[in-house]
C-alpha cells in the first residue's frame, strides 16, 4: 500500500510539472511586460507601465486592433448563421449521406491553413478580384465553420426532442415553437458557437498572411511583423493584453452563460 | 411526426455552399495549377506537365526540408504523448475539488493567441531569457547557453501549442473507462500496475492514437513555430509554400508543394481511417 502512494504522488508532481511548463512562458510575458528596460528580457528592474503607454500611442496597433475586432465579430455572426442550421439538420434530421456530409464539413479541421491560404487566394487571383476585407471574412467564417459545428452539435445533442413535439401538440404553431422553445434552450450553443469563432479569428496568423492587406492588418499580423525588426517590449505589453483578453472574455461569458442557464431553470 | 423530406437539405444548404465553393472548388484549383507553367510576367500558363514536381524531387533540397517535417513532427508527437499522457491519467483518477479548475487551465492556452504562445518562448530561452539569466547569475555558465533557433526550439513551440490537444484527447478515452474494471483486475489479485498495464492502457489507446494522428497532422501544416524559434535549417513544408507563393509570386511551384503536403495528411489520416475510424477525433475536439 505504501508503494502505492509513492506512485500517485509521482504522478501528481508529473502533472504539476507539465503545467509549469505550460504556463511559465506564458507568465513571463505578462511579467516582462512591466519591465522598463529598453529591451524586454530579464533581470527585471522596477515596475512600469512605461509600454502599455506607449501600445496605447501605437496608432497601427490600435487600428490593427479595431480591425481585429471587427472581423471577429463579424464572423462570429457569419459562421453561426450558417452553422447553426446545419448542425440542427444533423442532430434532428434523418437523411441520406448524413455521416459523409457531417465528416466533409468538419475534417477542413485537419487541412493545414497554408493550404487553405493558399487555395483561396488563388481562387480570388482567378476570378481577377483583389485581396480585401471580404476575402479576409469569408476565409475566416470558412475556417471557423467546423468548429462552430462541433461545438453547436455536442451541445445540441443534449436538448430533448419532446420539448418542441409537447408545444405542438398543445396548439403553438411552428414558429411560436421555435421562438418560445427551441430558440431559448438553443441559446447557449449559439452563444458558444459565437465566442469560439470569434476567438478562432481574432487569434488566426497563418492563413490570415496570405489574405490580409496593408489596410487589412489583424493584431496576430501586426505582432509578426513587428517581430521581423526585433523583439520589442511594446510586444510583451501587447500579449500581455492579448492574453487578459482573449483569457477573461471565456471566463467572463462561462460565468454569464451559468447565470442565464441558472435564471431559466427552475 | 411526418417530416418534409427536403427540410434538412435547406437547413444545410448554406453551408454545404460556402464549403463547396470557398473550400473544396479552391483546393481543386490548387490541384490544377500545380500543372501550370509559371510565365515570367502576367498569368500563368495552363498546360499539364509535371514539371512543378519534377523541380520538387529535382535535387535534395526541397525533400529533405519534406523530410525535416515529417521528423519534427514525430518528435513532436512523441514528445506530446510523454507528457500528455500522465496529466490526462491524473484527471481520470483524481478526486479532488480542484478537478473542473485544472481541467479549464488545460484548455485555458487554447484561448491564448497562438503567435504570443510561441514567441513567449523566446522570454525563456533566449541568450537573455529566463533560463540562461538563471545559469549565468549563478555562475553554472559563463557564456549564454544557444538554445534559441533550432530544432529543440521549434519543438518546444510546437509542443506548447499541441499538448492540450493530446491530453484532451487521452482524456476522453480514459473518461469512458469503466474504473470497475481496474476494480476487478485488482480484486482478481493483480498489482496496481498489472491493472494498469493489462486493462487502463490498452482501453485508452483508442485517445491515444487519436492524438497522435491530430498532434501529426497539425504539426505538419505549422507555419509559426519554425519561422519564429527556428533557424535557417528548420525551416518546415508550410514555409517553403509561404515562401514560394507570397515571396517569389511562383503560384504552380506553390501548388504543386501544397499538393505534396496535401497527399501526404490524406494518405495518413485515410489509412488512419481505414483502421481506428476518424469519428473519434472529433469526439474529442467538441470537448475542448
């Protein structure tokens, strides 16, 4: 028994290990961030927020940033629309290929972005219509479409069939059904389906190079060519900002999604 | 309830379009321009050769880069599934309160902007970064060690990224274990390891190929890693197409290394197919 322990707890300081791993490089961004030396590495000496001033200054940061914004939201709304129908067709319907099409719209998962860069620029090039902000989202609603899928379809596996048959036949008609009942229990799934794909967009770099033009910059391009000159602190503050972002909206809508579903139930 | 047959296509419909006509019709046209002709100036020249892939196997350059990234991405795959593996086991036999916390920070990076991700790399490992600051200020090292710009770098980047893919992944498997059957192992007199060995292990392998397939395939599209913490000798296949098609403006030549790449993930996740079923992936992803 004794032996036994000595394993588990092994184990557990495997697990911690891997998460400082994960997490140290991630820390130290943030950390760097408020260092004022002239060039952002380590030792730390003080505490400024001398860079996060000059990121707000930065007016190519902060356009990049509205763009960023834009886009994302733009096609979180975008690949919901569409999305959203689709996966209510898998789960509620029986039909024809259903397995096939579910797969064939969801394995562009597995396409690596360079491809999907470069094929839809390509296509763009043949049709003799220059790179805009259109092409940037349709590449982005195409690229997050598997995942609002997969998100919108696990969550809508959980809500039953009877609910919606239980108003019809107690006299609502389609629509009042829809709005009064599967729209409210469908909610959260949209929701989730939103955030993801805005998340996925506002995050994408790779195949966003191919797409984005001069007046199109995201942050993501914007941090790389900054990169191209050197290593400034200016790009620590950024992440450090990225990640209270992108890291706080999850938590925030999690916490604001619990309170909702908690309001509704009873 | 009867139900109208065609209710499901129109629901689809929009989406089959977009993928029709923004994915598939686009990748085709990859396909049919890595025959073209690259012309000096202006449009390309259509035509049906094989020149673009004769270029490719040409001399060793390009297959050795081809080479390189199947390499990285093995050991990115083992490396993921040594420290994967033990995390996600963790989470299958933990019974602490902290359990739903730990599970979110494991998902946690996946919200953190990718490009950050793998340039905080360089705050640690750089000739300035955490680790050599440490070494030199206690005097294990004159001299910063170089541990930025090569293989182990770009590994390091790759593995920062992919990791939660595989631990979710090993997860899901090990989540649908009935721990009974360890129970009975036990109670039939096996060790805890035997357990282990004979019965946890092999019911997890389905997760476990699942990431491995996934950690593989991403690592072999992956663009950032290399061209942020490599150097001039890491450089993978999606950077040479970047190069190729964004650089030199040689659109058939890009193509053609895009196709390579392409038949290279169709090849493996088909004959993956073939034998564990892909279904199980996708399972795992809707998790995260």
């Amino acid at each position: 028994m004794k032996k036994l322990i000595s394993g588990w707890t092994l184990i557990k300081l495997y697990t911690i290990l891997v998460y400082v791993w994960m997490f140290a490089p991630i820390v130290a961004v943030v950390i760097l961030a408020f260092n004022p030396q002239q060039f952002g590495t380590f030792p730390m000496e003080g505490f400024s927020f001398k860079w996060f001033v000059k990121l707000s200054q930065n007016s190519t940061i902060l356009d990049a940033f509205k763009n960023s914004l834009v886009l994302g939201s733009l096609t979180a709304v975008f690949a919901t629309a569409i999305g959203v129908p689709a996966a209510l067709a898998f789960i509620r319907y029986e039909f024809k290929g259903k397995e096939f099409l579910n797969t064939m719209l969801i394995a562009p998962i597995m396409i690596p972005e360079v491809i999907l860069g470069v094929a839809l620029l390509l296509f763009i090039r043949w049709l003799q219509q220059p790179k805009s902000f259109a092409l940037l989202l349709i590449g982005h609603v195409v690229l997050t479409l598997p995942y609002v899928l997969l998100i919108v379809q696990a969550r809508l596996v959980g809500i039953k069939r009877e609910y919606e048959e239980a108003a019809l036949s107690l006299g609502a008609s389609p629509f009042q059904t829809f709005r009064e009942i599967t729209f409210p229990l469908l909610a959260p799934a949209i929701f989730a389906g939103m955030l993801f794909a805005f998340t996925i967009s506002f995050d994408d770099v790779t195949a966003t190079l191919f797409w984005a033009t001069a007046q199109n910059q995201t942050v993501p391009v914007q941090i790389f060519s900054m990169l191209r000159t050197s290593i400034s602190p200016e790009i620590n503050a950024l992440g450090a900002v990225m990640i209270l972002l992108t890291v706080s909206i999850p938590l925030a809508a999690g916490y604001v999604a619990r309170r909702f579903a908690r309001g509704n139930t009873p | 309830m009867k139900e109208k047959p065609w209710k499901p296509w129109l629901l689809l419909s929009p989406s089959l379009t977009a993928v029709f006509l923004l994915l598939i019709v686009p990748v085709c046209f990859v396909v049919v321009y890595s025959f073209w002709l690259r012309a000096p100036s202006g449009m390309d020249i259509p035509a049906f050769q094989f020149g673009n892939y004769a270029k490719f196997f040409a001399d060793s350059f390009y297959p050795v880069i081809l080479l390189n990234t199947i390499r990285v991405a093995l050991e990115t795959v083992f490396i993921c599934l040594i420290m994967g593996y033990i995390p996600a086991y963790f989470f299958y036999r933990t019974e602490s309160r902290l359990k739903p916390f730990l599970m979110i920070l494991v998902m946690l990076p996946f919200w953190i902007s990718f490009i950050i991700r793998t340039l905080s790399w360089i705050n640690i490992l750089g000739d300035s970064g955490l680790i050599n600051h440490l070494l030199l200020k206690y005097g294990m090292i004159t001299t910063p060690l170089p541990m930025l710009y090569n293989e182990g770098a770009v590994i390091m980047g790759l593995i920062q990224y992919l990791l939660p893919f595989m631990i979710l992944n090993i997860y899901v498997s090990l989540d649908g274990i009935d721990k009974s059957l360890t129970e009975a192992a036990q109670s039939l007199g096996c060790t805890e390891w035997q357990a282990f060995r004979e019965v946890t292990l092999p019911l997890s392998l389905p997760g476990v190929s699942a990431g491995c397939l996934l950690v593989f395939v991403l690592t072999c599209g992956t663009y950032l890693p290399p061209m942020i913490l490599g150097g001039p000798n890491n450089e993978m296949i999606a950077n040479l197409i970047f190069k190729r098609v964004i650089g030199t403006l040689d659109w058939p030549f890009g193509s053609a290394i895009s196709v390579i790449l392409l038949l290279l993930l169709v090849i493996i996740v088909y004959t993956y197919n073939r034998y564990m079923g892909i279904n199980q992936i996708f399972k795992s992803l809707s998790k995260g």
